[in-house]
C-alpha cells in the first residue's frame, strides 16, 4: 500500500510540480502501485483513504479508479466499492498463450533481419541480467528481461503486433512481478534467454521462434506452481 504521513500529503498538495490534472497524477500513482502489486490484487481501494493520503479531493481518485477499471486493473463491485482486479490462474494462462504466440512469431520475425550490432546488444542484456542475478538485484534483473522481450517485438516490423503487446503490457506486468517471487524461476529464465541468443547467433529464426515459445510455456508453468492464486468462480456483485 501507498503510505503518506500528513505533512507529505500537505507538501504533494502545495509542491507545484506536481501536474495540475490531478486526475491524471493520481491515475498514474495508483496505477504503479497496482502494477507493482503494492496495491495487492483483490484489495479494496477506498476513495476516502487514497484522497487523504494523496493529499487531493475525491473526484479525482474516483475518476482515476474509473479509468482503471476500462483498463481491466481495477473491478467495481455495486453498492460496495473499487477493488484492484485479482489475478487468477485463468488470466494468466490465457495472457501467457496471447505472449507464447505473439513473441515466438517476433521472434522469427527480428530473427531473420538482427545484424552483428543488434546481436552484440542482446549479448550486453544477457551479460547485466546474469550480473543482476549474481548480485540478487532481482528489480535489475526485470528491467533486462523486460528490455530483452521487448527488443524482439520492437524488431518485427510489424506495427500491429506492437500495438496488440502494448495493449497488454499492464496485464503482464503484474505477472513480471510475481515471477520475481522465485530466485529458481528468475535463474531459469536466464538460461532459456541465453538459449534463444544461441539461435539468433546460429542465425536460425525456426529455432529462434521455437525456445521462445518454450521459454513462455516453461515460465508459465513454473508461475503456475509456486504462485497461489485464486480460483476463477465469477466475481461477487455485491
């Protein structure tokens, strides 16, 4: 959870830094913390304690909750209140299966155009991810396994495929996230990026697109047995 003393509340209040869309300051501040799960899923967010701790009045927190919930990250439950949307087995196979073929297909794609520069920066991502995990900086580690997903997509000359990954970037953060939970999935997951390096090496965009899409069914699976989540029984309403 977001924790503010009064006197930061005040100073957020009175900094003219802060943007003057509330709305849109306090949508992004909410966001992040959903995103990064300090906010847990299934939690309430109560518009009276989020505006006093951001120091803002309500309608903007309700309009920024609002705006969450089209994005799929926030549930409105009637007569109740706002809850952050749970995470459950089923969106996270189904989020999985959308990735395994939307990056396995980028994969071949940016495999088959990478030059000796784009592969000498894989190398680099790969070398900090290892130093990363060496050092436990798991936050480090994300932000290269982030960046190594992304170059691929990015790379596929394909500007619908990167719009429908943008779409669901924030669905797949907070399973990011989760994988951090699990210093053995992190290491594994190292291992099987530096076997699709090994393909793009051997300049083989078949080979490539296939660990990627291991590398996605194996990520899965472990996520799946170590991360408890709720069943997927259809949410109360009310």
């Amino acid at each position: 959870m977001l924790h503010f003393t009064r006197q930061e509340a005040i100073a957020m209040q009175l900094d003219p830094a802060k943007p003057a869309a509330l709305t849109d300051w306090a949508y992004g501040t909410i966001k992040q913390a959903i995103l990064n799960l300090e906010f847990a899923p299934g939690a309430q967010l109560r518009i009276d304690e989020l505006a006093e701790r951001m120091g803002i009045s309500r309608t903007p927190i309700r309009e920024a909750l609002l705006r969450l919930e089209t994005e799929g990250l926030v549930r409105i439950v009637p007569r109740v209140g706002f809850f952050v949307a749970e995470i459950t087995r089923r969106d996270l196979i189904e989020l999985f299966e959308i990735r395994q073929l939307l990056e396995s297909h980028a994969t071949r794609r940016a495999a088959a155009q990478l030059t000796d520069e784009d592969l000498a920066f894989i190398d680099q991502l790969l070398g900090q991810a290892a130093a990363a995990v060496a050092q436990g900086d798991l936050a480090r580690f994300q932000e290269t396994e982030i960046a190594f997903h992304d170059y691929f997509i990015e790379h596929a000359q394909n500007r619908r495929l990167l719009a429908l990954m943008a779409s669901i970037r924030d669905l797949t953060h907070r399973q990011r996230v989760l994988s951090l939970a699990s210093v053995e999935n992190v290491r594994q997951s190292l291992v099987e990026h530096q076997r699709i390096a090994e393909a793009l090496r051997r300049r083989d965009p078949e080979l490539a697109g296939q660990r990627m899409a291991e590398h996605m069914a194996a990520a899965r699976d472990r996520l799946l047995e170590f991360v408890v989540l709720p069943s997927d029984k259809p949410q109360p309403n009310g």
